[in-house]
C-alpha cells in the first residue's frame, strides 16, 4: 500500500504528442506524478511547466522495447498507451506499434500491479478492414485486453484542436491551392475535440465503472467529408471550388507520394476515407463518462483565422 506520502504515478506512452499533451495535464492537475514515454525524451521536456518541479518526467521508452517498457511502468498506478502512427516508415511498422505495442505495454502494467490502464485505439478498428491501420488498431486492442482484461479502449473518430493534421492539414491546402480537392465526399466522420478525448483518459482512470470497458468518442456533430471542406473555406474566408478527384487517379497519386519522408496521403488512408467514422450506434460514448462534447463550431474557428488572407490580422475580432 502506498504511503501517506507517497506520490501516485501514472505513465503515458506517447505523452508528448498531440493528444498526449492534453493527458498529460490533466493527469498533472490531479497530482500524478507523470512519466511520459516517447523514444526523445528531450523533445518532452516542453511538458515539464505543466506541472510542479519534478512532476513531470520525460523518459526514453520505445513500445517496441520489453525492458524499456518495464522500467517506465515500475510504480505506476495508471498506465496509458497513446502511441499511434498514420503511416509506415518501414514495412511491419504498423505491426510492432499498434499490433504488438498494446500487449507489451499491458503485460509490463500487470506485472507492475498497476490499477488502471488505458488503450487509445480508432473509431473504425476491425480485425476485418482492408486497413492495415484499422486492423492492427483491432489486433492492439486485443492484445491489450488479453495481457489487462480490466483496460478501458477508448475510440475516437478525428480528433481536433489547435494542433491537429486534419482541419489545419486541409486548411493549409486552401491558402495554398487555386482549388479544394475532394476525396470520399460523402464519407462521414464525427470530429471530437482533443480536450474531450483528454478527460475521457482521466474519466475512464478515474470511474472503476470503465474497467475493461471501450467507448466511442464522437463530437456533436456529424459531418461528411465535402461539409468538412466547406466548413473550412468558410472560416478561412477562401473561395475555392471544390473538385472531386477520381479515386483511381488517388491510388496512383498516393503510391507515388507514400515513399516520400511524410506522404500526403497513402493508399491505406485512402482504404480509411472510404468508410463511416461515426460512433456505432448503442455504443458507449462521451455522455456516459460525464463528459458534454464540445462542437467543432465552438473551438475550430479560432484556430484557423491564422489561414484567412492577412494571416486573420484584419480580422476585426
């Protein structure tokens, strides 16, 4: 039993990333002391003023590695797992991080005695998909709960914020481009807000009632890709048609692009854009963690005045 002063610990795999940050500090606002696990553990250290001297710790700690993964989780009580990537860098690294990844990290949280531990996966995870992505979430997912059969899964659709790659990615697009291309036009997607995602990690910790339960976390609103697109020209005051783009000439496009360091888009993102990311209907979602979501009308705007013409300078507001 852990003394009367005794710091409580949780680690968090992938804390210095765009949702990982937002963990981070909540969990630091609930006086965890917060190891954060990423492979640069320098690149981190903007995280440190989120909390007290010491507080916050960055440490070296791959999902790949056993012995790494041990050493992070040692003490913790929670254990959260956010570490995701979109594309390959090299073949099978989809596999090793979010197949495997999981397991490692909720076989070392069991063998740690920790109390709580979270799985990030994706709206859209299906052992079935022909996404590599989508499957190996699935195949993660599995693994995590086999290893910790009281973790809580949580699935986001498209998260958003002021550092997301989706509404910034696109907006981009249209301060630069005489055009707005459309890919999957009426693929819906249900976009939620980072902050939420945040406080579903620190409900789902918090709530005995989540163990070994998963939820689907989606926004208010759902949006089809061409009102995603809208939405965007709208607020970056840019008028560009919108032209849809032959999904052959994508495929092609995309195994052109996908070698370069950070493609654009890859054929297995295209597999994604061509299905629903909604929550399922009877699913489990933000409302039964206490959480009211916020809509992307509420927090999206502010963030892309930076796109309007001016850089948003002229902006009265």
């Amino acid at each position: 039993m852990r003394g009367a002063l005794e710091r409580k610990v949780a680690t968090v795999f992938g804390g210095s990333g765009f949702i990982g940050r937002y963990v981070v500090q909540r969990l630091a606002a609930q006086d965890y002391v917060v190891r954060i696990a990423v492979r640069d553990p320098a690149g981190a250290r903007f995280l440190q003023t989120q909390g007290r001297v010491g507080q916050i710790v960055p440490l070296s700690a791959s999902v790949t590695d056993d012995a790494a993964i041990a050493r992070a989780v040692e003490g913790a009580e929670v254990v959260v797992n956010l570490v995701g990537i979109l594309f390959e860098r090299r073949a099978g690294d989809f596999a090793r991080i979010q197949g495997e990844g999981p397991g490692r990290v909720a076989r070392a949280a069991a063998a740690a005695g920790a109390s709580a531990m979270v799985q990030l996966s994706a709206i859209g995870a299906d052992a079935a998909s022909p996404s590599l992505y989508a499957r190996t979430k699935a195949e993660g997912e599995a693994a995590a709960l086999a290893a910790f059969p009281d973790a809580t899964i949580l699935r986001p659709s498209v998260v958003f914020g002021p550092e997301d790659q989706f509404f910034n990615r696109f907006a981009g697009m249209a301060s630069l481009l005489p055009f707005m291309p459309v890919v999957s036009g009426e693929t819906r997607f249900q976009p939620v807000y980072v902050g939420d995602v945040a406080d579903a990690v620190a409900a789902a910790i918090a709530d005995p009632a989540a163990r070994g339960r998963t939820y689907e976390l989606g926004g208010p609103r759902v949006m089809t890709m061409r009102e995603v697109l809208r939405f965007i020209l709208e607020q970056t005051r840019r008028r560009r048609p919108m032209v849809d783009m032959p999904m052959g000439l994508m495929r092609f496009q995309a195994g052109l692009l996908q070698r370069l360091p950070t493609p654009p888009i890859t054929e297995d993102q295209l597999l994604l854009l061509a299905r629903d990311n909604v929550v399922a209907e009877g699913a489990a979602g933000l409302s039964d963690l206490g959480i009211a979501a916020q809509a992307v009308e509420a927090v999206v705007p502010g963030y892309l005045k930076r796109f309007r013409p001016g850089g948003g300078r002229r902006d009265a507001a």
